[in-house]
C-alpha cells in the first residue's frame, strides 16, 4: 500500500479520513494515526468519544438497577395506600401496574446487558 500523498509505502491509515500515510505524512497520537496538520484534533475528539463510550458502558449495570427498583418501590408504596382502600381501588391497580413493569425492565435490562458485551469487556485489565 502507498501513502496517499506520495509514492513510498504507507507505514498506517489516518484514523479519520482512513488514507494510507506514509511516516511524513501522519501523526502518532498514541490510539492511532491521523494526517499531519489536517485530521490531529478529529481524531484526539474521535479518541476522546471512544474512551468516554467506556466509561459510559462500565456505569450500565448500575444503571440497570436503579430505574427497575424505583418502579417497584412507588408499586409498593401506590398498593400499599390503595390495599387500605381495597382491591378494586385505582391506588392498588397502579401500584400493581408498577410493581410488574419494573420487574419486566429489569428482567429487559439484564437481557440485553448480555447482547451488549464487548470484545473490550474480555480484555481488560489483561493489558
């Protein structure tokens, strides 16, 4: 392969425009190539997306429990008042109405925390 700027063999492809550089042409930016002096801020931002991206998915199974929990506890709290005023009362039928749906998003959650893994899930801290 042969830098697109000149006739000498590429050494890697700018992360952003995804053309073959050869090593006058690229900058090194420690998680991957961009062209000299044109794509260096695109791909330190395209850099800087990936690794907020991690962090966002390690905060995900926290994230899967609190919205499932708060369901269930306003169904408890709504089928406790409407119990007291029996079981035919809008108050019991909400609060029923709750308490399944947030077993069912939680149930949704995790399943598909499960389709969501990553090869990157495997590796860390192998490094």
């Amino acid at each position: 392969m042969k830098c697109f700027n000149h006739e000498v063999d590429a050494v890697g492809i700018c992360k952003h425009c995804q053309r073959a550089l050869c090593k006058d042409c690229c900058q090194d930016l420690e998680f991957g190539l961009a062209c000299k002096g044109i794509h260096e801020t695109n791909v330190e931002m395209l850099n800087s997306l990936i690794e907020n991206n991690k962090r966002a998915y390690e905060s995900q199974p926290k994230a899967t429990i609190f919205g499932p929990l708060f369901y269930v506890f306003m169904g408890l709290v709504f089928s406790y008042y409407g119990y007291q005023k029996g079981l035919d009362s809008l108050p019991f039928i909400l609060g029923s109405g709750f308490i399944v749906f947030g077993v069912s998003l939680f149930i949704f959650n995790k399943s598909f925390l499960k389709k969501v893994t990553t090869e990157y899930d495997t590796n860390i801290g192998k490094n």
